[in-house]
C-alpha cells in the first residue's frame, strides 16, 4: 500500500484532472436519472394488490384517478371544463353528470346513490382517469395541467395529487439540503481541524465523490426521491471520518519523516487505507442489510449507500490526497490552534467512576428498550407532508364536503351475474365506514337506461374480462378501522367472485403495514448478525462483539425510544432504517477505542492504564466524527418540509451524538468490568494484569 501511495503523490495533478473530468459524464448520469415519488411502488410485484393495478393498467388502460371537485360552478361552466380536461394528455376519461346524461336533463333523475355520491351542497364531483400509473411522469404532467385550466374553486385530490406535489416540494429542497449540510459540516470541521481551508478540500473531495455516486445512480433506471435527497447527506456523513483519518496520519507522518510531505503524504495513504477498510466495511454492511427487505425501497437506499461509501473511501486516497499536496501552501497559512476541549482530561475519571456509567447504563435500559418497543409510527403518506400543499387540502375538502377519506378499486369478473354484482355491493354498501359502493350498473336507474350510457364510460368500468366496482370508505388511509373494513370487503368480494380483487390505496398500505413489520426485524437481525461476523473477526474474539453491539443497540434504543416520552410518531421508513443506518455508521467509534484498548493490553498495561489510555487517545476522534455526522444531518432535519425525510435526519443526528456519548462514558465501564472475561474469550490478549 505503500507503493500505491506513492503513485497517488507522483501522479496527483493528473488524478485531479481525471476527476474533474470525471464529473461530466456523472453529470450527465444524475440529470437522466428518473426519480421515483411513489414509495407504494417499492411493494412486492407478486402480491395481489400489485397485481391488480397492472390490470389496471394493461386491460383498462387506467393506472390511476383522482376525484375533482368543483365548487359554485353552473352545470354549463363546469362541461366545459371536463371538455378541457378531457383534451390533456395522459387522461383517459373523465366522468361527471353529463357523462351519462345532457345537462339540461334534471340531475334528481340520476339514481339517488350516484347523485349523492357525486354532489354536495357547495358543489360537484367527477372522476378523471389516468392512462398511465399513479406516479409516472404522465400522470403528473397531467395533473399540472388539469390545475392550471382549473381556478380557485376547483381541488384535485388523490395519489397522483400528492405524488406531484412531493415531487414539487422535494425538487425545490433537495439541493438547498446538500448546502444546509455542507455549510454546518464545514463550521464543525473549521473549528475542530488545524486549518480553515482543510474543510473545504475535504467537501470537494467528498463532493466529487458524491456526484459520482448519484450519476452511476443512472444505471440503476430509478431510485426513490427519499434516496436522491438522503444519499448527498449522509454519504457526506458517513465518510467524513475517512477525510479526518488521513489529514490526521499525514500530520503525523510528517513529523515522522521530518517535513518530507511527500513520503508522509504516501505513508499516511497506506496507512488510511488499511484503517478505513475496517471502519467502511461495518457501515456497508449496515446498509446491505437494508437490500434485504422485501419492500425494495430497502434496496434502493442499500444499493446506492453502499456505492457512496465505496466511493467516499477511493475519493479519500486518492483525490483527497492529491488536493492536499497541491494546495499545501494554503492549508499552511490558514493554520490556527483547534477550538474543542480537551477531553482526554475525563479519561482519568470516566475509568475511576466507572460503576457510576454502568449503574446509568441499567437504569436507562429498559425504559430505553420500552419506548424503542412502543414508539407510535404512521404509514399515511400524507401526514409526511405540509398541510399548505394543494393535494393535501383537496383531500381534507373531499374528507368534509363528501364524506370520503379512502376509495378502493375492485375488480370483479366480468363474467359476474349483474344480479349477484348488485347483491355484492348492496353487502358492501353495509360495511361499517362505507358510504357507498358503485359499479356500472349503478348509473343506470329507472331514469337512465343502459343505452344512453357512452361506449367510452363503459369501457372505463367494464371489458371482457373485469368490471371496475368503486367503494368510497369513510376511513382514512393506515388506520386499524380501514384495515378490518379492507378484510370484510374482501370476504364479501371472494363470495361473489373468488379471484376479484381489491385495490388502491387503502388495500397497498395494508400490504405495506404487513411487510415492513416483518422486514423491520429481518433487517435488525440481519445488520446485528453481519456486524456482530465483523467484530468477531476482527478482534477474533467472542465477548467484544457481544459488548460493542450491545452498546451501539442501546444507544439505539435509547434514539428510538425519545419520540415515545416526547408523544411524537415516526414515519415507517424511519423506523426501519434508522437502527441499522446508527448501528453501522457508529459503530466504528466503538471499534477505534476498543482497538487501542486492545493494543496496550498487549504491551502489557493492566487493565485500569490500558482503558484509561484507550479512552484519552480516541475520545477525541470520536467526538470530531459524531460532531462532523451530526452537523451534517441535523440542519436538513430541521429544514425539510417532508416529514419522511425530516425524521430520518434528526434520528441520525440525535443517533450520532447519543452513539458518543455512550462510547465515551459506557463502553471503557464495560471493559473495566469484563476485562477478565474479554481477555479469556480472545486471542491475542494477554494474561489480566491488574
């Protein structure tokens, strides 16, 4: 590694010039790669209710339908802004009043169900349907569209309405959270590092490496706008120790070969490259646990962590480098004394006390684990987003003007008896929380025969193989009350038509409550069990992973457990990831004291100077690295308007800061205590000298 290091001092103006150059192709990667709005898409393609909206899609044409409504409009006024809508692109049919009927026919000749269903006392309804799914770039340019034709007194309501309005919000904040990030990591690092243009190389060398990540990100077709906003911040978090590891060895090899910068500059290579190896694989085996949900979002953030951090660790041996050497001049003129404390002065006290921390570390646990098991989390896509937003007020407009909170989609074999369709959705219609439950033959009363219903309408809801039966719930989205309403509607369905099938929102997020549960404890086993392998390895010993793991998850528990004595919930991805993103993120602080313990336990320290030295040589890196991650997350958690984002943010920054303060004051009490028992279940420890 040595001699890679010195190819990196000799060719450092080239490495620069390639990495610049590198830029333009990522660029170009990132500006065409498709962003994904929709997380319901990231479910399983082989459950049922996956399967339903692609029979959606390819037998009806229909991927998706927002309900719009129009207030204190004339009858006339408002077919002529369904002829207009009807005209976009991308929507299929639109269905109102004068769909089935000429307006100057009296609407009290409509069945009194779909009168009822469709119009209020301020207003009116109708049905606009999609060609394409509800989060692709059709639907959405569609659904712009439809709200520049419409005025004030229209709302447009739905999942395509949301989608488009998190794709609205996110496209104007994201890059405003890679700013907030980069500005606050630098104030952290300008404080804490020797030289105040250090930190600027240190985010161009990581920025590089980021624009790398999210071009490559091309190749992948599509990720997730949870994973575009996210990536930038903690690849920045996550990698920034790497950064300070080398500036640190080089300061170091310096005074060792007595101001040659460039062989100190070829050492502190090989010798960063050698320790981050070990520090990157936990935290990219923390992410590869999250490719193991079946909810692929999962995936997706996995997938592109794993090559941000990659990538982070070349960046930092090879362009980091490079930077340094041809900006030396700089760095030496920007020098100043570091403004943090000395905290190796507690080192003395923290081994003295140690019982005190191990005391604390019992007491706080099984409220920790408490609230980490009763911490509330939500699965309404909605409440992730500002109440300001248009598809949000529609819906709550839709919520009181018309009762409706949730419509499920159903699918019936059109080969069904109309007569036993007409039995099923009277059943329906007597569900608790259904307003009402309409099909085809809903539209066609005493008043209405069937012929005057258009070829284009029936098509809509009926082909050869399924009609299409809408069910308006009373209940929201995720809430126990809709999940039970969503099982007997099914029962009644399967009654009538065994393979029908049942829809839409409603039935996806129940679908997505049963997943994520499960995938919730697969990724905490799988991140536990991998990084439990690493450390055992590592340090081939059975105790310490036992020890580091367990320190790290009560850190965690003690992060997820807030938000349950603060009376807050959490969105579903936060809760799922956010163990596993602390786990293999913070663990590496772990392992740095732990490694020194090690060290001078083998040159024949007793256990008392052995933790002590431990803890005054690490505990400074330690607070540099949690500071440096906090400051990177924690002002886009403050900032962001998106709750999803908001949450998985603030829990990283909060996560990092608990994570060392554990480290600091919980992990050197527990080696006092199983310093014995370390010693017996490890190789390479020498015989307690006490």
């Amino acid at each position: 590694m040595v001699k890679f290091g010195k190819k990196i001092v000799k060719f450092r103006v080239p490495i620069l010039i390639l990495s610049i150059l590198l830029l333009i192709p990522s660029a170009l990667g990132y500006l065409h790669t498709r962003i994904n709005y929709d997380v319901l898409t990231y479910l399983p393609d082989n459950i049922e209710t996956m399967k339903g909206q692609d029979i959606l899609v390819n037998d009806f044409g229909t991927g998706a339908f927002s309900m719009f409504i129009v207030d204190g409009m004339e009858d006339k006024d408002v077919s002529k802004l369904k002829e207009k809508i009807e005209k976009v692109d991308h929507v299929k049919e639109v269905i109102w009043y004068d769909s089935i009927a000429d307006i100057s026919m009296p609407k009290s000749m409509l069945p009194t169900k779909v009168y009822d269903a469709f119009n209020s006392e301020t207003g009116t309804m109708m049905a606009i349907f999609f060609d394409e799914g509800t989060s692709s770039d059709g639907t959405m340019e569609a659904i712009s569209e439809i709200r520049s034709l419409a005025g004030e007194q229209c709302f447009l309501s739905g999942m395509s309405a949301v989608v488009t309005d998190t794709k609205e919000l996110a496209e104007k904040e994201t890059p405003l959270y890679v700013l907030i990030a980069v500005v606050l990591a630098m104030i952290v690092l300008g404080l804490t590092m020797e030289s105040f243009f250090v930190p600027i190389l240190f985010m161009l060398s990581i920025g590089i490496a980021i624009v790398y990540n999210l071009g490559s990100n091309y190749f992948m077709g599509e990720i997730s706008y949870i994973t575009k906003a996210l990536a930038a911040v903690l690849q920045l978090g996550v990698t920034l120790d790497y950064s300070i590891f080398l500036m640190h060895s080089y300061e170091e090899q310096q005074i060792h070969y007595d101001g040659d910068k460039h062989r100190a500059m070829a050492h502190a290579i090989s010798q960063t490259f050698s320790s981050v190896i070990g520090s990157s694989v936990t935290t990219i085996a923390g992410f590869i646990a999250l490719c193991f949900m079946s909810f692929t979002l999962g995936l997706d953030i996995g997938v592109v962590m794993v090559k941000g951090v990659i990538l982070g660790v070349l960046a930092c041996v090879t362009i980091l480098p490079s930077m340094i050497l041809c900006c030396d001049k700089i760095i030496e003129k920007t020098k100043h004394k570091p403004f943090l404390p000395d905290i190796g002065r507690i080192s003395d006290k923290v081994t003295k006390r140690y019982l005190i921390y191990v005391a604390l570390f019992v007491v706080l646990l099984f409220p920790a684990i408490y609230g980490n098991n009763h911490t509330g989390v939500y699965y309404n896509l909605d409440e992730t987003l500002p109440k300001d937003l248009p598809s949000i007020i529609a819906n709550e407009k839709l919520k009181e003007d018309y009762d409706m909170n949730t419509t499920h989609m159903i699918l019936v074999d059109s080969s069904t008896d109309s007569a036993d369709v007409g039995k099923m959705l009277n059943e329906m219609d007597k569900v608790d929380g259904i307003k009402w439950a309409l099909g085809l033959d809903s539209l066609i009363g005493p008043s209405v025969p069937a012929s005057m219903i258009p070829d284009s309408v029936t098509r809509s809801l009926k082909n050869d193989k399924y009609q299409l039966v809408l069910a308006n719930s009373e209940y929201k989205v995720a809430t126990d009350e809709l999940n039970d309403q969503i099982k007997e509607l099914n029962t009644i369905l399967h009654k009538y038509d065994e393979g029908g099938m049942l829809i839409g929102e409603g039935p996806l997020t129940a679908d997505l409550i049963d997943i994520t549960d499960k995938d919730f404890k697969t990724v905490s086993a799988v991140s536990i069990g991998i990084i439990f392998v690493i450390i055992m390895l590592l340090f081939k010993s059975i105790s310490l992973p036992i020890i580091l793991v367990g320190v790290i998850e009560f850190a965690i528990f003690v992060n997820m457990g807030i938000p349950y004595y603060m009376g807050t919930k959490l969105p579903f991805v936060a809760s799922i990831v956010i163990g596993t993103i602390q786990l293999g993120s913070t663990v590496d602080y772990a392992i740095l004291m732990t490694t020194r313990y090690k060290r001078e336990r083998n040159h024949g320290a007793n256990k008392y100077d052995s933790i002590t030295t431990a803890h005054r040589v690490s505990a400074q890196s330690i607070m540099v690295s949690a500071l440096s991650f906090f400051a990177a997350t924690i002002g886009v958690g403050l900032y962001s308007n998106i709750d999803m984002i908001s949450s998985l943010c603030i829990l990283m920054a909060r996560g990092a800061l608990i994570s060392m303060v554990v480290v600091i004051f919980v992990l050197p009490s527990m080696f006092m205590v199983f310093d014995k028992v370390i010693v017996k279940t490890s190789k390479g420890f020498l015989p307690p000298k006490e």
